[in-house]
C-alpha cells in the first residue's frame, strides 16, 4: 500500500490545485496578522469594554497566542472549504479525467484502492493542518510575543496563563485535524457518487455551512438536533481553552468525529464496490 | 426642669467623652500611619487569586511595586494582571495620606478571633475620591485588619488584611478585596460560541454580584529603591 | 514460449490447487492444449429496464486476434468492461487465463492489459510520467529503460517528457497503448485503438497488433468500428448487436470473397427480377429495395449475370459487387438476422 500511496500523493502534490488551499490560508493568516499589527489594540480595548469598566488590566493582551487564537477561530470555518476543494476531487476527479476506468483495472481491489485514496486525503490534510499551525502559531508568536491568553465568552471571561497554553495549542491543532479529516471524509463518500468533482465539493460545502449555521443559532428548535451535527463538535477544540478542560466533552466530540469518519468511509468504500464505473 | 438638667448633663457627658475617645482614635490612627510611613517603597512577590462569577482564571505569580506616597502597580510578568478598578490602587498608605480627615470612633469589633477598634475616617476635602472609610484596627499591633472604603467613582470595597513576618512593617501576608460587579455579557455571535454541553454559569444574581481578589504574599523587599518607571504605563 | 512463465505459484492456495493441478498437466501433456484465454458463459447485463448484454458467450483462443464489432450502443463497451472488472455483470459467468474472474481479478488484472475507449491520462504530469505512475500500479516489476523504448515502440520518444495536456487524441491514444503493454500482459484488451490516427498511425497499431499477436504470442481482444480494420487483422471475430450475438466464428470463413453480394440497377427491376426468377440465379436472390436487386453469388458469374439480363432487353444501369466484411456485419445488424455460431 504504501507503494500506491506514494503514487497518490505524488499526483495530489502535481496538481496546481492543491496548492490553492495553501495559498489561501496563507493569505487569510497574513492578512489577519496584518490587521492586528496595525490596529490589533484598539480592537481588543473594543472587545473589553465590558470588563474594563469593573477591572483594570494590565499586560500584553495582544500576543502571539491571542492572535492564533483568532486566527483559528475564524480559519476552522473557512478551512472545511479548501479541505473539500482536494477530498472532493479524490474519485469524482478521476472519474472526470476518464482516469478512474484506468486504476480500477490495475490490480489492487477496490477497496485497497479507495484506502489508498483516502489515506492520501488524511495526508493532505494533516500537512495543510501543520502549515496553519506553523504559519498561525509560530509566526505569531515570533511578530506579537506571548502573554496570558484572554478568552472572551459571550458570559465569562477565560485567563490562561502564558505557561500554560502552548500544550493547549498543540491539542486543538490535533483535534482540528481529526475535525478536518471529518469534512475529508464526508467529501470523499460524496466523491464516489459523482462523476464531475464540482457535485461532491459544493455538496460537502453545502452541508458544512447549513449544519454551521445551525450550530451557531441559538434557537430552540435547531438546539434539540445541535447534539448530531458534526459541526458542532467540531468547534470543541475551544475546549482546550478552558479552565480546567473539560476532557469528558472534549473527548465525546473526538469520538463522535472519529464515529462520523467510520461511517463516511466505511459507506464510501461499501458504495464504490458495488458501483459500476461508467465513466 | 430636674429632667432637663439631667438631659443636658448626660449630653454634655457624651460630648466630652466623644472627644476624649476621638482624641484617642486619632492617635491610634496616626500611630498607625506612623508605623505604614517607615515604607518608603516595597517590591513584594505574591500570587493572586481571582475569585469572580464571570472569570476563570488559575492562580498566578504577581510582582506587587509600592512608592509613597501614592503609587501602586500589580504587575504580572509575561502575563496579564487583572484587577478590580480603583479600589487595588488605594491601598492602605493611600486611604491614610489622602489628606486631612476626620476620625470617628465606631465602637470595636472582633477579626479574626481578635478585639479591633472600629474608626470611620471622613476626608475634609470637597473633590476627595474616597468618600468614607471605615478601618479595623488592632491596637496591640497597631496594624488595619480590615477596611472598608467608599470612593466616589468606583463603588465601595472591603480589604482583609492578614499579617505575619512583616507585621512590624505594617505590611500584611495576605489582602483579600471584595468588590462590586457589574453584568458581564458580549452576543455569542462575536465570541464564536458552541454547545458544549456544560450547564450554563448561573447569572450574576444579587448575592453573587461581588468579586473577590487575593495576593499572598511571600517576601517583600522594603525600602530598596523603585525607579518611577515601573509605575508608568 | 514457455507457457508455465506465465503461472504465479502464489495464487495457489486451498480450492484452487485444482486449478493448478489441471493446468500444469496440461501444459506438460500438451503445450498447446490450453483452454480458451477469455471464456465467457451466458453474460448479461442489466441496467434498470435496459438488457445491455444479453446471454453472450464466447471464446478466445490463445494467441489469435479476437475482433468484437457491433454498432454504436450494441453492448462492445459492456461486455469489455465487464471483462476488465469496471461492471459487474447481472448473470453470467468470464473464466479469463483459466481462472474465474470473481475470484483471481488480481491474478488475471496483473497478466491483462487494456485500453478502454479513448484513454484519458493525467493532463497535469508528463507522458513518461503518467506510464511510469501506471506501469507501478501493474503489480509487476518493470526494468527502467523499458519504458523510454515502450514509448519509442509507440512513436512517442520525442514527447516523452511533455505533459499530456499538450497532446493531440492521436499521442493520448499511443501513449494508452503504452501503458496497456508496459508490463507485457498475455492479454491485450483494446477498445477502439485507432482512434483518432491518422492512416499512418491507423497502419502502425495495425503491425504492432500482428507483432505482438503472431511473434509475441500475445492475445488480443480488439473492438473497432473500423471494420476493415478487423477483416484484416482479426483471426475470429464476434459481432453483437443490441447486447446479444448475431455471429462468432473464423474471419476466413465469414467471409468467402467467392461469395460476393452483387447490388443491381436496371432500367425495368420488375422485369428483371422475373427473368432472373426463372433462371439458375433463383436461388441467389436476397431482398430488394427500391430499384435495388440484390443477389448473393459467385463473383465469376458476374459477367454472366449481366450478359443475360442484356439479353432480355434490360439495360444495367449500375452493378456494384461487394464482399467485404463490412456488408456482411450491415446485413447482420440492419436485417436482425441472427447466423448459427460456428467454428472451423
């Protein structure tokens, strides 16, 4: 298999469109980066108008970790967009080239085919996750310094000491990659039933952005399904950020994604054998 | 007309007797600016405890910058220093040197197992920011176990002090400040908000609209020199 | 050519043992006594309410070129795909190298090569790329200077490091064929290989097909719509049409250039299909449309033909004598008229 991986992964990394999805994260960083450079202050006294009025703070709010802290509350809902933009495209891609009648006559079963295929995705995602943390983190932490990170809740404010949050970090980017991973998957079951990648990928973003507007409404109606959405678990990442952590909640959000993720791969890898390939 | 005399007497009585007692106030009083006066300057390191409804915050190590007669910094280094506004700033030194006051006694009290004068100061200045400040004073030690101020703009606040090694300073162990709170609330929208499960913090009700900050402190270094920049932003 | 070569001793295991038994003794009995390459049994195919492929058998020989016709929608791509594994079919059974299909697709996958319809390949990496990315996938392992002479064999030495995007339909097609012969399969599986050439190109697959059939030993199983193409290189064919078998057999004998369909128009045709009722060509007669007589007879009595229709006063207006496969295959699929199946 790893034979076959590598060859997957040398025809992602080939592909001009994969590097989009880099590109665009890198923009968005650096353009939030920017902002915060050049009026980052003003905008958080803005956002502690609140406390001020009871508190005198004192310190370096604005630090590298504050300014990850933004990025990735922002990125983690941009980002399921590029992961699509590539897992996507994975059968349905090929399908489209007329490449797919191609590999699945070679052979490797199919589902040694379609494990190949989504391992290379999982690969792809990690090494846009680790980019975003490189570029979110560490540039970060280089242009702004580290402090105390200040958490801004709608009811409660969340003041994590300065050595106490990089091993936070590295926990959320983990747990982001198994939520990316999710809305991988998701787009590769949806890839296997489409013949053009443009279906599986305005699918999976249809679908991620429906179940993340009703994640974030705060509406009763929508706050009795709000438990079976995979979008709302995917923001508990943020339950590193609390104080203490909550890792009974963290780790039921891990276990619904990584179910989530069985599932999709599962019905994708059942489907593709039993689909007949036209294309 | 026996009654009306008997009245005026008691009166009169009374009258002398408050001001024998104030006389007797203002000196403790002033016994006690006298020892807190031989701090010129400290450095103290301490941890602080946050103890407010809306904020979580763990313990932390704080460096604490006293000046006389008026300046007072909390400082957390490579970190941030949160604390309740005004009242921190006017600590014990500050209420004394705020200028010409009148001493009230109120009686006495018990702290801490311990017997306290109780003293109202009231400042004679019209613009003063403190407005009215009752001290709990151990007379034996000659140090405030507790006061309670209140200023003009920031509400009024208690302060407990705890005293040890340094009580010949006039320095305490441990300060605890109890504060009033105001709602604390931003739209989800804005903080990216999620369901996690956890049941909702209670909202800040009328029994729980106080804070409470806590420094301990572990050493002091008195009178060692403190350049003004510390104390500026 | 040693046959055995061609055996993998690690697909034997449990029931297949049979298997090997059976054919190691046939290859010692008889070298050349190997059952058929493909061997397909009652395969159909059925999507929703259409039969695509319906109750189709038939069997290639080892080292013969097969030729599959069939008109556009008659099923070719079907039954080739259910060949290769793309579709599963409904009913029916493919026995391909000796070995069940559903139960030795890596065995049989890794000894087939095949080009299916125009081959699509990945626009983005080079045409020495996309061999080498599919040539690993084969399963077997291949010498690295073969693939600059495989695509020299294909007349694509000078474009080798050329991304495919650049390429015309004739360079993807060579290049399809390449990959399809990269790991030198037993069985060569193309579907419509000349595709998009030019004659020379057209010429070129024609030999390099006879090479690897007549001095490789190689089998291939070629559909085309050119059917000239097949008359002149196929060594059996089967023609389908709407999913079911209409003919299989010998080129050489579905096709008797002695036996030659004359297409006939004559200034009277009533006139002279009566004169040619009551003459010995009575029974030569086939269906007639229009001012069109059709006779089904010796290309030498021709001349005779048209000497006694002269003679009876009727004028040939024009006479077109045609015995290519191509008519045979037109009369087959258009008329609906099925030939019984035979072998020589």
């Amino acid at each position: 298999m790893w034979k076959l991986l590598k060859i997957e992964l040398f025809k992602i990394f080939r592909r001009p469109r994969t590097y989009i999805a880099f590109a665009a994260i890198a923009a968005i960083i650096f353009l939030i980066q920017l902002a915060f450079y050049s009026d980052g202050e003003a905008f958080l006294q803005f956002g502690m108008q609140s406390l001020k009025e009871t508190f005198d703070i004192n310190g370096k709010i604005l630090s590298g970790y504050m300014v990850c802290f933004i990025i990735l509350q922002t990125l983690l809902i941009h980002v399921p967009l590029l992961i699509a933009l590539v897992a996507g495209d994975t059968i349905a891609g090929e399908a489209n080239m007329g490449t797919l009648r191609l590999l699945v006559t070679k052979p490797i079963s199919r589902s040694q085919f379609m494990w190949t295929k989504f391992t290379a995705t999982v690969i792809y995602t990690l090494l846009l996750l680790i980019f975003m943390a490189v570029l979110s983190l560490v540039v970060s932490i280089a242009v702004f310094g580290t402090s105390d990170l200040i958490i801004m809740k709608s009811d409660m404010v969340v003041i994590l000491d300065n050595g106490d949050i990089l091993w936070r970090y590295f926990a959320a980017f983990g747990f982001a990659a198994v939520a990316m991973i999710t809305v991988a998957s998701l787009a590769f079951l949806l890839s296997v039933f489409a013949e053009n990648s443009i279906g599986p990928i305005v699918a999976t973003m249809s679908i991620v952005i429906l179940f993340t507007i009703l994640t974030t409404m705060d509406i009763p109606l929508f706050n009795a399904l709000k438990p079976f959405l995979f979008t709302n678990h995917m923001l508990n990442w943020k339950g590193f950020f609390e104080d203490p952590v909550n890792y009974k909640e963290v780790f039921k959000s891990l276990f619904v994604l990584v179910g989530h993720i069985i599932v999709f791969v599962f019905l994708a890898i059942v489907f593709s054998k039993k689909k007949d390939i036209l294309s | 007309m026996k009654t009306i005399q008997f009245f005026i007497t008691i009166l009169t009585f009374q009258f002398i007797s408050s001001i024998c007692f104030a006389q007797g106030e203002t000196e403790l009083v002033n016994k006690v600016k006298a020892k807190l006066d031989k701090v010129n300057d400290y450095k103290a390191e301490g941890i602080m405890n946050i103890d407010v409804p809306f904020i979580k915050a763990a313990p932390s190590g704080v460096t604490i910058f006293y000046k006389k007669p008026l300046q007072f910094r909390v400082k957390k280094d490579g970190g941030i220093s949160i604390l309740p506004k005004g009242g921190v700033n006017v600590n014990l030194s500050s209420i004394l040197a705020m200028g010409k006051y009148t001493v009230v006694p109120a009686g006495e009290s018990v702290i801490g197992g311990g017997k306290v004068k109780v003293v109202k100061l009231l400042p004679e200045e019209e613009n003063s920011s403190v407005v009215l400040a009752t001290l709990y004073i151990d007379e034996v030690s000659l140090v405030i176990k507790k006061s309670i101020v209140t200023t003009r703009e920031n509400g009024t606040y208690e302060m407990e002090m705890s005293y040890g090694k340094y009580n010949n300073w006039g320095l305490p162990d441990k300060v605890v400040f109890i504060f009033n709170l105001k709602d604390y609330k931003l739209p989800k929208g804005v903080t990216f908000e999620y369901e996690s499960g956890e049941k909702k913090q209670s909202k800040t009700t009328s029994e729980n609209k106080r804070g409470k900050v806590e420094i301990i402190y572990k050493s002091y270094l008195i009178n060692k020199g403190i350049p003004d920049s510390v104390f500026k932003e | 050519m040693s046959t055995l070569k061609t055996y993998d001793l690690t697909w034997v295991k449990g029931s297949d043992f049979l298997y090997f038994i059976k054919h190691t003794l046939a290859i010692f009995v008889c070298k050349n006594c190997m059952p058929a390459i493909i061997n397909v049994q009652n395969l159909s195919k059925q999507f929703g309410d259409i039969k695509a492929v319906n109750d189709l058998s038939f069997a290639v020989e080892k080292g013969e070129i097969y030729g599959f016709l069939g008109q556009n929608g008659a099923g070719k791509s079907t039954t080739i795909r259910m060949l290769l594994t793309l579709i599963a079919p409904t009913e029916g059974k493919i026995e391909i190298l000796g070995m069940d299909l559903r139960k030795h697709r890596k065995e049989i996958l890794t000894q087939t090569g095949a080009i299916i319809e125009k081959p699509d390949l990945y626009k983005y990496l080079t045409a020495m790329e996309n061999l080498r990315l599919f040539a690993a996938m084969s399963g077997v392992k291949i010498q690295d200077k073969k693939y600059a002479e495989q695509l020299e064999l294909v007349g694509l030495k000078e474009r080798m490091h050329s991304k495919v995007k650049t390429f015309s339909q004739g360079m993807k097609q060579r290049l399809g064929l390449a990959i399809a012969l990269i790991h030198d399969p037993q069985l060569i599986i193309l579907d419509e290989p000349t595709n998009g050439l030019d004659p020379q190109g057209i010429a070129d697959v024609r030999n390099l097909i006879l090479h690897l059939s007549r001095d490789l030993g190689k089998t291939i199983f070629v559909s085309s719509h050119l059917l000239s193409e097949i008359e002149q290189i196929a060594d059996s064919m089967l023609i389908i049409d709407k999913g079911k078998k209409m003919a299989e057999g010998k080129v050489s004998s579905l096709f008797d250039p002695a036996d030659t369909i004359v297409e006939l128009q004559t200034t009277n045709s009533t006139a002279a299909i009566k004169i040619i009722q009551q003459s010995q060509w009575k029974n030569a007669l086939r269906e007639n449309s229009n001012e069109l007589i059709f006779l089904n007879i010796h290309r030498k009595e021709i001349p005779l033909l048209a000497k006694d229709l002269v003679s009876h006063d009727i004028g040939i207006l024009s006479l077109y004598a045609r015995h290519s496969l191509e008519d045979y295959f037109l009369t087959l699929t258009t008329s609906n008229r099925h030939v019984e199946t035979f072998k020589n």
